[in-house]
C-alpha cells in the first residue's frame, strides 16, 4: 500500500487533477496506515505510562459523579477506550501479550457498552470479570517492565504508579462481581444502601471502588466493609499485595538509583 499525500496525473502532456476515487483512495490510505489506526496512533504517544496515569485518574475523579450524573457514562467509555489504547503502545512489541490486551480490552470495553447503555444485565458481571482479567494481565505487563528498568526514570516511577491505581481497580471490580454474585457479602451504610436502590449499578461501582481505594492504602474508614468469608479473604489478599507490592517496587527503584550514583561516582574518580 503506498502513502500519497497529493498526486497529479499527467497524460498527453496535461496535468490533469486526480478523480474522486482516486482522491478517496488516498485518503483511505492515509487514515488507515496499513489497517492499524489505533497502533500507529498510540506509538506517538512520548510518555505513554504518563498518559495510561492520566486517564487512570480520570476515572476515580468521574466514579463518584456517575450516580448523579449518569451522562458521565460516556466520559467514562472514552476513558477506558483511550486507557485500551495505551495498553497497546505498551505492549505493542510484546507478540501474544499484545493480541491478550486487545481482546480483553476489546471484549471488556464491548461489554460495558452493552451493560451500561443497552441496559442488558447479564452483561453487567461479564464486564466485571472482563475489566478484571484486563487490568490483572495489564498489571503484570507494567510490572515486570518496571522490574527490568536498569536505571530510575520517571517512566518507571509513573508505570509504578499505574499498577498501584490499576491493582486498586481490579480489587474493586472484583468485589462489585462477587456482590452481584452474592449479594451482602458487604456492609454497607444506611445512605449508600438508599443510594445504591435508586442508582445500583453506579452506586455500587463508586462505593466498592472506593473500599478498594480504602484497603489498599490502608486507610480502612468503617463505613464499608466486608461480611462475607470470600470478602474478606479478597480484602486480606489486596491489603497483602499492596503491602509486598511498595515493599518490593521501593527496594528496586533505590537500589536502582543508588547503584547508579556509585557507578556515575567511580567513573568520575576514574
């Protein structure tokens, strides 16, 4: 397929204008890029942890407004369709890994479409479980990135903190699953209880994403908690991650960072 920004053809001597298909054909070619437009468009992306950190906060500011507002529900699909996006400018030169982010972010973002504006609940737990598996397979793509890092930048330190957001998120997901699975496997207070009756899917999206906020930044307020063995297992497990996760994250980012501080004076005194 070639490119062509202008093209005049010339027959008998005369310069004679390209004909509409023509025209058409090139501009084809040019929003296409070889039928990969979200790829060649996120691969201009310069920070692509800063920009997945960005949308990522995004989507915490717009949860609480979604049960007054529920027109935000549009905001929040694009969010996730441009977090979708990012996914792939990260994992794009990582073969099978990149084929999984597209079809768990595809299949995710499908699936809330179809929950949230078709109004078709049984897809509602489907897009859970889906943003679940989304976010898990995306935490471990950034993570080891992070991992293999051979010196601190702010890259890494933002792709540190995209698996800190994103592992709060797939907590929470997980949790709105099991209370559609089981319901009253959390407490809830009197207000967020009235709230959750006129708003629920919203409601309930905002509450349990913010007790996942709670957990893993072991604030633990009181206001919701878990009552079942399978919540509280989940509410263990998260506060455990997080814990390990800043233990281990920290430890490598400064041994980075001074190992690099040894190097770069040695080489000095050299």
């Amino acid at each position: 397929m070639v490119l062509v920004a202008t093209k005049i053809i010339v027959t008998r001597g005369r310069h004679v204008s390209p004909t509409m298909p023509e025209l058409l054909g090139q501009a084809m070619d040019m929003a296409l890029i070889k039928g990969r437009p979200i790829k060649s468009w996120v691969e201009t992306v310069e920070s692509p942890y800063g920009v997945l950190l960005v949308l990522l906060l995004v989507i915490l500011t717009l949860y609480p407004l979604l049960v007054y507002f529920p027109v935000l529900h549009w905001g929040l699909s694009l969010a996730t369709l441009a977090i979708i996006a990012a996914a792939l400018q990260l994992t794009r030169r990582k073969g099978l890994i990149y084929y999984l982010t597209l079809g768990l972010g595809c299949s995710t973002f499908l699936a809330e479409m179809s929950g949230h504006f078709l109004e078709i609940k049984a897809d509602y737990p489907v897009a859970m479980g889906l943003r679940t598996l989304f976010m898990a397979q995306l935490i471990v793509a950034i993570f080891i990135d992070v991992m293999k890092c051979k010196k601190v930048t702010i890259e890494a330190v933002l792709g540190a903190c995209c698996v800190l957001i994103m592992l709060a998120l797939a907590f929470g997901s997980t949790f709105i699953l099991l209370e559609w699975m089981a319901p009253g496997s959390f407490h809830f207070p009197d207000d967020a209880a009235s709230t959750q009756a006129k708003h629920l899917q919203s409601s309930l999206e905002f509450e349990l994403n913010y007790f996942s906020l709670v957990t893993i930044t072991t604030i633990g307020y009181g206001d919701i908690y878990p009552v079942s063995p399978a919540a509280r297992s989940l509410a263990t497990l998260e506060g455990l991650l997080s814990q390990l996760y800043l233990a281990i994250v920290l430890a490598r980012l400064v041994g980075l960072e001074i190992s690099g501080r040894l190097l770069e004076k040695n080489t000095n005194e050299d």
